[in-house]
C-alpha cells in the first residue's frame, strides 16, 4: 500500500470488495456517545462502528493517561468481532480531520497489519461527495484473531532518559494555547513536557480540512524535525489519539519511523514529580 490515505472516489469504487472493513471512528473527547449517536443516524454502507473509548483505548485508569493503549487481547478481541484476517484491507474514518482514524491506523499498524488508510476528509468529504449512507449496522462474521504486542510507543521514562540525552524530538500535537499551557479544558494541569516542541496535528491539514499534498507535508515536517532522523521523533498529545495524526502525516510524507508517547500529556502529569513547562518555548528537562 503505497499511501496512508484513501479518498471517498476511490473508497466508494471499492466498497464492494469482501475483504474490504470500513471502520466508523467518529469521536468527541468531551461526549462519550457523540461517535455512536452519528453512525445510528447514518454512515459509510458496511462500516462498523469503533467506540474511542472501548475500541481503541484501554480502561483508564489512576496511573495511566485518559486513553490508554488498548491490551493485546482486548484490541484482538475487537478486530475478531470485526471479522478482520490477514487479507482485511481496513479504512478508517471520522468526522473529518482524522485524528480518531489515525488512532486506529496506528493500532492496526503498530502490531503489524499494514493494509489500512484513512479516508481524506472522512464523513465530510463523503457527504459532500454526495456518496451513500445506510443507517443499519452491517453484519459481519466474526474471526479469530491471536493479541499481538504493540510496537513503536513509549512510556515516560523513555521520554525523560531520551530527551536529556538529546536523542529525540517529542513533538505535541495539541493546539498552541494548550501547549503553552492556557485554555486547558481537559486535563487538571495545564502545560508541557518539557524540551517538547509544538505541532498542532491541525497543521498536517489544508483549508479544505484534507490532509495537505505528501510533498508539501514533507517539506513540513523535514523542517521540524531539523537534525533529526524521522525515527528519533515521539508523538505525543494530550492522551495518545492526536499525536497519531502527526504520525500518519509523516508516513504520508514518507518519514515513517516515529513513535507514540501512549500516555501522552495526562499520564505524564500523574505524577507530580515529573517537570512541566509553560510558555510558548519548548524549554528543557
């Protein structure tokens, strides 16, 4: 698969193919069953629907961030229910900007399963297609499907041992005023990890809320990432789903080799030992 993006043209040619899964991801951080309330009342015909919460996160928990990593067997689980096998080719999408697709991109891919995209503009650019929808939920047969661990994350000690050493680039992907540590409306505690540079997840995407050309995406972020090797670089976010879209944006780009901070900013404030920075600069630990 050559590109980490599907749009709803070539997605709609190829709704017919058995081994295609269409997966819902609509999400609101802030409505738990915003997501399930939309593909009710209408979606991609054959989508099934993913819960962010009991799909594509763990149960949170005292010591984790709001959205932990699902556990090998729970993912497993979810992907048998789906009726997903090795031949599954997976198409996720949200309401738009991608960033609940792109948690499910990474999933899938970071235990192995490469034949996923996200679709470019999700469920806006497919109603302003003017594509179908169905509002009953598609039926699948289930399979069976073994946990596998997930690769290509790390955890906060990582991030503390990685960045004194000046071997990484963690780069935050909320919006400019959370980073800087004003506006914060979701977690107790308002900043950043220190020495970590800021890149709204909103950059990777045009006027027209699609994803920005692969070439332009990559002058981009070659510019962020300076000296920096694309797998020297962590995502990291407010809990692990946003980040996922920087991610996706450098594959496009074809600098794959990142990885993901899991926790993110809520796990890393869990601890009240852990340094926090304020301002717009990224300062250092």
């Amino acid at each position: 698969m050559t590109t980490s993006l599907i749009d709803a043209a070539e997605l709609a040619d190829r709704l017919p193919d058995r081994n295609l899964l269409v997966v819902d991801c609509r999400a609101d951080l802030l409505d738990y069953d915003w997501g399930l309330r939309q593909y009710v009342t209408g979606h991609i015909p054959g989508a099934v629907h993913a819960s962010l919460n009991a799909d594509l996160s763990g149960p949170a928990g005292p010591g984790t961030g709001r959205h932990p990593l699902p556990s090998p067997q729970q993912f497993a689980a979810t992907l048998a229910r789906w009726g997903v096998t090795p031949q599954t080719r997976v198409i996720a999408y949200d309401q738009g900007p991608g960033p609940y697709a792109a948690r499910l991109w990474w999933l899938l891919r970071a235990r192995g399963h490469n034949a996923v995209q996200v679709l470019n503009g999700g469920w806006a650019a497919w109603i302003a297609a003017g594509l179908p929808m169905q509002t009953a939920a598609a039926p699948r047969s289930a399979s069976v499907v073994a946990p596998v661990d997930f690769a290509g994350w790390v955890d906060a000690n990582q991030i503390l041992t990685t960045l004194r050493a000046g071997i990484t680039l963690v780069v935050d992907a909320r919006g400019a005023d959370r980073y800087a540590g004003q506006n914060e409306t979701i977690d107790p505690v308002a900043g950043h990890i220190p020495g970590a540079v800021n890149q709204p997840f909103t950059t990777n995407l045009g006027a027209d809320g699609r994803f920005k050309p692969a070439a332009v995406l990559r002058e981009q972020w070659l510019d962020r990432l300076g000296q920096f090797a694309p797998t020297q670089l962590i995502a990291s976010c407010g809990s692990g789903i946003t980040a996922c879209h920087n991610l996706l944006a450098l594959s496009q780009a074809g600098l794959d080799g990142g990885r993901l901070y899991a926790g993110s900013w809520s796990h890393w404030i869990r601890d009240p030992q852990r340094p926090i920075a304020t301002g717009t600069e990224a300062g250092s630990l």
